[in-house]
C-alpha cells in the first residue's frame, strides 16, 4: 500500500474511532470543524447512539449567558462549560437520553435565525427526532429562548428558560408550547418579572390560553444564578423527564 493510501486509511480509522468515543461524552466541536456549522459548540451524543444507526433521539440546544461566550475555539468553548449546565453535567459523568448541542457565539444574543440554523443543522447532521426538539437557556440564553419559541412554535416540543425575560415577545404565539421557566426572587440582574408576566399572560390573558399551562418555579430569596440548582436537579426538579414528556 502506497504511502499517501495509508495516511488516508488511517485517517479514515481515525475518524471512526472518535465517531465512536464521542457517545456518551461531551466533544468540544470547534469553529470551522465541522461542515455546515456556523459556530464552535459543545456536541453530546447518548450512550447507544452509535449501536443502532436507524434510531433516532431528541434534542436539547442550550443556550449559554454573557459570562459563557467566545470564539468558538477550543480555548474559548471552555466558557461553556464555567456554570452549572447540561455540557458540564455530562462532562462530569451525567448520562442523558437526547443528543446535546451547547453553540458558542461572541455575543450571546443569539439572533432567532442563527439558533434556527443551528436546529436545522443537528437536524441534518445527527439522527434528530424531529418532533422532540426542546431549548433551554440561562440569563441572555433564556431570553433567546422565548424569542425563539415566540417564532418558530412549530418547530419546538418545549422549552425551559431560566433567569430569563419573556416580555416585549409575542408569547401568545406559542400558547401550544410547554414552557417551564425558573427564576430567583432577588435576582438584580434579570427581574423576575422576566419570567412571571410571560407566563402569567399565557396562562391568563392569551387566546387561545396556554395548553398545556405555562410552569414557573420562584426560587424565593436567590440571585441570578437559578439555574444551578435546575440543571443538576438539587432544587428536587427533573426538567430532563419533563421535557421529554412532550412531543410535536
């Protein structure tokens, strides 16, 4: 075998073996990596992802703060993983039954149309369950989160914002979208109220009115950081079973 042939074997080996490590671990996925991927994310692949190529699995996109964006490169991809969210639960052993995307962008206002791209993108590029597609985000991923779901509702089985702000979206628009928000009560950062309005409008005020009924857990007497105690579950809350409770 000529030289250039097995560099290129090995290569290929090479490939297939990271495509096999990856399940069941978090894999940094940098800027300018993968095709068709316009930011550097977190990637998360279930255990059994890889022993059933017909199978297919839900989604979860998280969404990062302002303390979580960068570049993309696998430097800066490390911010993703400086709170207490999905990425570094799975990095520190978590097992979850869904694929995981965690992009990074150098502003974390994610325009809806980039988190779109991102959604059609997983779609394209993993084995995705098209009808359980669930975002989640913490502070300005939060926000992003209802933004999101306020216009493309048809695209989401439901979503969890958490320390996020609802208001000044049109969230009758998704009155079909299960929503769980969190927030704490002393947050100075993000108001509450970022949380309480949207929901309340849902469940009262929007015609139709949510269905199911929009959720929100107060977090009496905590700060910004709510979602801590959410993401791990150490606040006696499973958003994960919920979540994948819904479909389309």
């Amino acid at each position: 075998m000529s030289t250039p042939k097995r560099i290129l074997l090995g290569l290929v080996l090479l490939a297939v073996q990271g495509a096999w490590a990856a399940q069941g671990e978090v894999v940094a996925r940098p800027a300018g990596t993968v095709p068709g991927m316009d930011f550097g994310y977190w990637e998360y692949l279930p255990l059994g992802y890889d022993d059933n190529p017909t199978a297919t699995y839900p989604l979860v996109v998280f969404l990062g703060g302002v303390g979580q964006v960068g570049d993309g490169s696998l430097a800066q991809l490390e911010a993703l993983m400086g709170v207490t969210a999905p990425p570094r639960l799975a990095r520190n052993g978590r097992d979850f039954p869904f694929i995981l995307v965690s992009p990074q962008r150098f502003n974390a206002f994610f325009p809806t149309a980039q988190v779109d791209h991102v959604i059609e993108f997983a779609k394209s590029h993993y084995r995705v369950d098209t009808n359980r597609i669930y975002l989640t985000g913490l502070s300005a991923g939060a926000i992003v989160t209802w933004s999101y779901a306020a216009e493309y509702p048809h695209k989401l089985a439901a979503i969890v914002p958490i320390a996020g702000n609802g208001n000044g979206v049109n969230v009758c628009n998704m009155w079909d979208v299960p929503v769980w928000a969190f927030h704490g009560t002393a947050d100075n950062q993000v108001s509450q109220w970022g949380s309480i309005d949207p929901v309340n409008k849902l469940n009262t005020v929007c015609n139709p009115r949510a269905n199911p009924p929009a959720k929100l857990t107060l977090y009496q007497g905590v700060g910004h950081d709510s979602w801590s105690r959410t993401y791990s579950g150490s606040a006696g809350h499973d958003i994960y079973t919920w979540m994948l409770s819904y479909s389309l």
